[in-house]
C-alpha cells in the first residue's frame, strides 16, 4: 500500500492544545522518560494534524493541503510524508 492510501489516527494518549497560537502536543501518560516531553507545531503541522481523524487518507489530507497552501502537490507531500513519519516515531500517531 502507498503511503498517501494509509489512514493515520492520533493516539489517544496525546492530547494537543493551542497556548499562544501554538499548538502543543503533551501525552497523557508519564513513565520516566516522557515526563518532560511536549511538542511545539508550526502552523503547516497544526493544520496537518488537525486533518487526521482516522478516516481521511493521507492522500485527501495532501490534497487539501495542497488547495489551503497552492503550493506544488509534490512538494507539500514529501512533507507531509516526512512530517508523518516523525508522528510515528515519537509515537503521537499510528
């Protein structure tokens, strides 16, 4: 499967609130090594976040992306693909 054909959802440890018009990503959870973790997003990762829900393939969030931004499609989605792949490193989505 491609990646724009797979479908994210945020996992729902992580909760995401906008302080000063940042959005900040803080788990829920605390072991040791994640008490001090929080993640600050641009405007481009607010809005990309905001668009996954569980149902929209990565594909229709590049897309609208895309119209927001009228920037290239391939640009916005080599982005977008890298900036996926960090979520699931740092384990905010899967």
């Amino acid at each position: 499967m491609k990646q724009s054909e797979k479908v994210y959802r945020k996992n729902k440890d992580i909760v995401s609130r906008e302080i000063d018009n940042e959005l900040i990503l803080m788990p829920i959870y605390k072991t040791n090594k994640e008490i001090n973790e929080m993640y600050t997003l641009n405007e481009s990762a607010a809005k990309t976040w905001n668009l996954i829900d569980g149902k929209r393939i990565l594909g229709r969030i590049i897309d609208e992306l895309h119209k927001f931004y009228g920037i290239q499609r391939e640009r916005i989605e080599a982005d977008i693909i890298e900036f996926v792949k960090d979520l699931k490193k740092i384990k905010v989505i899967d």
